[in-house]
C-alpha cells in the first residue's frame, strides 16, 4: 500500500523452506526493500526474512532462488 510517495508494506511476504535452502543468498541480493538479513543455520549462511513488513511484492526474490523455496504468503 502507497501512503503518499512512501510505500508501507504489503500484505505479503516472502516464506522461505530451509528444508529446501542450500543458502545460495540470491534472493538477498536481489532484493530492493533490505527484507532480508543473513544467518548460520545449521553451519551454512542462509537468508532469514528480517522485516517482512518491508516487502513490496515484487516476486525478486521467487524468481531468483535457484531451489524454489521461497514463497509469498499473505500476512
């Protein structure tokens, strides 16, 4: 939702499956709205949704993960 010339979030955002995550970080470097942070998880770095309420909805994120385990799910 745009609130003036400010977007305040959406009502999605990205779910990602660590049984799937080989921790490839590309949905952190594509990324325009900082939604993710990094974290070790089970001895490798993986993205970690850090400020959901951040997400624009723009499916970077989907598109750019190399196993598919990131979804948008609504809040």
């Amino acid at each position: 939702m745009v609130k003036g010339n400010r977007y305040d979030g959406g009502e999605m955002y990205p779910l990602i499956d660590y049984n799937r995550c080989t921790g490839a970080l590309a949905c952190y470097e594509v990324c325009p709205a900082e939604v993710f942070d990094i974290e070790e998880i089970d001895s490798v770095k993986k993205a970690v949704v850090a400020r959901k309420e951040n997400c624009i909805e723009c499916d970077q994120c989907v598109e750019a993960c190399p196993e598919d385990a990131i979804e948008l799910v609504e809040s």
